[in-house]
C-alpha cells in the first residue's frame, strides 16, 4: 500500500488531545456506602495521584481512536499498487472509427461503450498523483483534455465521445500524442481500440505503447462501394459492392435501390462467410437521379453505419468544350468525338462555366472556368520562377504512361521547338511542392505538369509547349492525348462514371460568391459557411452516414442533398490485427485482457469510519439508556 497525501498524517497528533480527554475526564460509578472510614486514605491517594492514574479499558475510547485513525488514513489516499508500469501522466488514445459502433450482440453494447466503460473504471480509480490526457481518434485526431486528474473533467469528455462512421488512423492519433510530448513529457500511451487497425505502419516509436484490443464485434455485411458507368446507350450501369465477415449475418440479404420511397430495383443475395459480393444494375440516364441503395442480412448484424449508401447521377447532356479558334489543331480533333459542344460558337450563347477549357493565353484561362484547364505554350504565373521556355529544338526523355491522360499516347520522336529549362537550384521536388507532377520530361525540364485540388473536383493540365511548334499534331499520339483530355473531362463533370461519396469531407459545393449557405445533417448536425470568391463552399466535414443539405439564403431553389457513406472493407470486415509493426521494426502486440489499474483505498476506509461512528454511537446511547 502507497500513499499519495503523506502530508495528512499530521492528523495521528489528534490522538494525543482525545487520551488525554480520557485521563482528565475520568468518570467514576456513584455508590453507597456504611462508613468513609476505610476510603479516606483511598481518597487522599486519589488526589495526589489523578493526574497520573492509570489508563482504564473504555470501549468508547477505544472506539474513537480507531475512528480518528481511520479518517487519518482516509486523509493520506493510500491505495495499492497493481500495475508496476504506472505512469505519473498517461495519455489515453480511444479509437471512435466506424467499426467502433459495432454490437456485440443484438440489443448489445458497442465496442466504444466497452471502452468507456474501461476508462471509466480507472478514471474513478484514478490516485492523486496520476494524470490522464483523452484523445478521440478516427481518420483524424483531437484532443479531448489536457493531462488532469480533475474526475469531473474526465468523465464529461468521455460521456461527449461519439463514433465516427469514418475509417480509423491510428497514425495520426500517435503524432499528436508526439505533440504532446515535446510540451508535457510521458514515457507511456495507452490505445483502447477494437484492434481494426493497419498491420504496419511507418511511424517510430518514441514511447512505450500499450495496444488495448476490446472485445470482438458481431458479425456484419456491408456496402464497400457504390458507383456508376455510363454504357453506350446513354444508360447508367451501377455498380453495387458488398463485404461479408466470417461467419455471416445471415445465410441471405437484400439489396434495394431507391429514389425517394420507390424501390427502382431489388435483388436477393447469398451471404458467403468472408467473400465479396458485386451486384450489376441498369437505369436510365435521361433525368439526374439520387440513388440510395440499402443493404437488409437477414439476420442480426453487428454494424449498421455501412448498410446503406449514396449516389448521384447527372442526366445525359453533351460535354461543354472552350477551344478557341487558335488551336486549330485541339478544334479538329475534338469535333471528331461524340457528345460534345465545342466553344466559341457563332450562333451559341457560350456558358458561364466549361468542363474542358484548352487556351494558349493567360487572360483566356482566366474569362474560361473548366473542371479540366489545359494551357499551352506559356508558364503559369505560380510556377514561372521555376521555369522558362527556351528556344531549342529538343525531343521527351521519358514521360508517364501509366498516367491517364498520356494512356496509348507515344512521344516518340516527336520533336519540340519549345524547350522547358528548370530554373537553377530548383529539381522536381520544388514542382511537387506546389502540387505539380510532373507528365513528361524534355532534356532540361519539365514539358508537360498536371495538378489536381484536394478533393479532386478540378484539374489543371500545362503544356509548357505550343503544339504548333512541334511535330505532335502530325502524329497520332495527338488525337489519342486530346481523347483522353475529353474523357478525364467526363469523369470530372460525372457524366461518364460517378462513384458514392465517402465520409471525412464532402466535396466542394458550388454558390453564389460570398453566398451564406448552411448545412444540415444526421445526427442534428448544422452549420454555417460562407463561398469564397470563386463561389465555392468546400471543406465541409461529414463525420456520420447521411444526406447532408445546402441551403443558402434559405431559398428552396438553392437546397441541395449530398449523401455520404461509409464505404470501407476494412471497417465492414471488423478485422482485428494481433500486432502492428512500427517504422523502427519494432512490433506492438495488442493485448485483450485489460490493464489493471491502481486501486484507490481512501473512500473504503472512509466508510469503515462512518461504519465505527455508527457503533460508537450504538454503545453511547445504549450506556446512556442503561
């Protein structure tokens, strides 16, 4: 047994009052007598003497001074050592990813209420001298508190948890814990967790990890993808994607489509222990459309975040080209494609917007907004200080095949009077700093760059070469690379595939500039922002399955629904891994039982004090009565 409070055990000194109480309010019994005769000398005795008398057995006193020692005890916080890798402070690292919402059994708990109930258990037990620090981790990290033992404080933050229905990153969860330490130093992290987490990682350890593993989930099946194609026809072909665990939920499930509340489309399944399911659909694409597909197991299943998933569909249209009339050659090869409307046109209004822009002019790509901006023979303006064109006639070195807009395109000897020179003390990593990847590479720099935004809605393609100034357009890599420029085109409008949005962030939302839109969701989620410049809301965070609504200035002709879904094998299989191996080769096996925590004793000795009070009182009020 150890004590955090020795400083209370002044309270012992108590003691030293309560007996000499006794020995000065010594009480005798009152007797009768025939004669004094034989007590005066006793009496004499006793008054030289009464300071000094002898203790005398009193089971009242005796009573008081194991109550006074009791308390006094209570006082010192004494409590027993159970676990000898106690940490003076101890970061606590909860995993809320989907798979934490998964049920043991039906109308069991969660795999994140059997962690709470876990940390509540050493939060109550938590000693004086002992500090916790929470922290929420799924796709990203948060710090719940900072390092305290203030009871209270904890287990607000711990009642306030919720799941996530997003993948888990326990990578990111164990850099902010490296955060942590450079401010407040610990030498041990605690992660509770249903162990559904990456075999390797390449995170270094810098401390020592404890890896928790909660107790295994039920079975489940689930949605692990949902997205479209456009066939030939002009109809969507759907794709529906289902992940089983081992055993099943059921021998059987149903896959419904909906719009709205009409079933468009049903199928019956067989549930294979472990396997993966792909289920083809065909509707039409002559109007948008808001699929909802909903997956029903027959049986108890144990998560049901990933049982129903969203897709959006935009209706047949043709895909809106600007090439202006200077590139002849882009001009030629695009009318010779299917679908498309190609601007500037004499006796067409040109929209506001464009899918596919190609311009050679700066001020062009500027009046020509497209999801897909290909310049050619000029260097953007960001990225001048890295390069300039020079006048040499030069031939690609190599470029990137694997790449989806140079797909079946040969730069073999095709000459180039155009020639990129990166500027000096500048390489490749200075172009990858500004989000540029390089496509094809000349003799002293890059010739073609492509950059994508960070939720992949846009694309800006720089030919750092002017076609008319090279031999490209005479060879047929020419119309293969304009063909997969209007292709990647349809991907990026939707009109060729369309895939469900995933939960984490939804994709950017386009307004009025400066518009005031708010945002609704599931689980009472709501918020306000604002669209920049450019009219774009983007960043918004989608953290629970569910249709989320855009509403701005409250006008219903601005709503708009996006559903987001869940979308992972790994979260839907509910696999656990045994060990994780780290950047530094060492592994961390996780382990089920849970850690014993130090057990506090001062609230147990106190209720023996409370208990010792109530027989003291007892034997005062039965003396008294006697």
């Amino acid at each position: 047994m150890t004590f955090t409070a020795l400083s209370s055990a002044w309270l012992f000194a108590l003691l030293v009052p309560l007996i000499v109480f006794y020995f000065l309010k010594l009480k005798r019994p009152r007797q009768i007598v025939p004669s004094l005769v034989l007590w005066r000398q006793v009496l004499s005795d006793q008054r030289v003497n009464s300071p000094f008398q002898k203790f005398k057995r009193n089971l009242l006193l005796l009573l008081q001074i194991l109550l006074l020692t009791l308390l006094a005890l209570a006082a010192m916080q004494p409590f027993l050592r159970r676990n000898a890798q106690r940490s003076a402070r101890l970061p606590v690292l909860v995993d809320v990813s989907a798979s934490m919402g998964a049920l043991d059994k039906n109308g069991g708990r969660s795999r994140l209420d059997e962690a709470k109930q876990r940390l509540r258990e050493r939060i109550e037990g938590l000693p004086a001298d002992q500090e916790l620090c929470l922290v929420a981790f799924a796709k990203s990290a948060r710090k719940l508190t900072g390092f305290t033992n203030n009871r209270t404080e904890l287990r607000d933050a711990l009642a306030a948890l919720e799941v996530e229905d997003v993948p888990g990153d326990l990578e990111e969860a164990l850099h902010l814990a490296q955060a942590l330490a450079r401010t407040t130093p610990f030498d041990r992290v605690l992660v509770l967790t249903d162990g559904n987490l990456p075999a390797k990682t390449s995170f270094e350890l810098p401390f020592q990890l404890e890896l928790q593993k909660l107790p295994p989930a039920g079975p489940n099946a689930g949605i692990t993808a949902f997205n479209a194609r456009r066939s030939g026809a002009g109809d969507w072909e759907l794709f529906v994607q289902l992940g089983v665990t081992d055993p099943p939920p059921a021998a059987t499930a149903t896959v419904e489509l909906r719009v709205g509340d009409q079933v468009i489309a049903q199928e019956q399944v067989a549930l294979a222990p472990g396997g993966t399911l792909r289920l083809a659909f065909r509707i039409s694409g002559a109007q948008d459309a808001a699929i909802h597909a909903v997956l029903r197991p027959g049986g108890f299943d144990s998560l049901a975040s990933d049982n129903d998933a969203w897709l959006t569909l935009p209706a047949v249209r043709p895909l809106d080209v600007f090439v202006p009339e200077s590139l002849a050659a882009f001009r030629h090869a695009i009318t010779a494609l299917d679908g498309i409307r190609i601007f500037p046109k004499a006796d067409n209004l040109s929209p506001s917007s464009f899918d596919l822009a190609i311009t050679d002019k700066p001020e062009t790509q500027k009046a020509a907004p497209a999801l897909l901006a290909c310049t050619v023979g000029f260097v953007p303006e960001d990225i001048a200080p890295l390069v300039r064109i020079g006048k040499k006639s030069v031939t690609a070195i190599d470029w990137r095949r694997d790449s989806p807009l140079l797909q079946h395109v040969s730069l073999d000897e095709v000459i180039f009077m155009d020639d990129p020179v990166t500027a000096p003390g500048k390489d490749d990593t200075a172009f990858a700093n500004l989000g540029c990847e390089i496509l094809a590479h000349g003799p002293h720099g890059p010739l073609a760059l492509v950059r994508s935004d960070d939720s992949g809605g846009t694309m800006r393609v720089h030919l750092l070469f002017h076609p008319a100034q090279s031999t490209l357009p005479f060879r047929v890599a020419f119309p293969i690379f304009t063909a997969n420029l209007v292709e990647r085109a349809r991907v990026l409008a939707g009109l060729s595939e369309a895939a469900a949005i995933a939960t984490g962030v939804l994709p950017p939302q386009s307004f009025g500039a400066g518009a005031g839109v708010a945002v609704s969701g599931p689980s009472r989620f709501a918020r306000t922002e604002r669209a920049d410049e450019r009219g774009t809301v983007a960043g918004v965070p989608a953290p629970r399955v569910g249709e989320y609504t855009f509403t701005s200035g409250g006008i219903a002709g601005k709503a708009r629904t996006v559903g987001a879904s869940l979308l992972s094998a790994n979260e839907t299989g509910l696999a656990a891994v045994s060990e994780v191996e780290f950047g530094d080769r060492m592994s961390v096996s996780t382990a089920s039982a849970a850690t014993k925590s130090d057990r506090s004793l001062w609230w147990t000795l106190a209720l023996a004090g409370f208990v010792v009070l109530l027989v003291e009182w007892w034997w005062f009020q039965r003396r008294a009565v006697a």
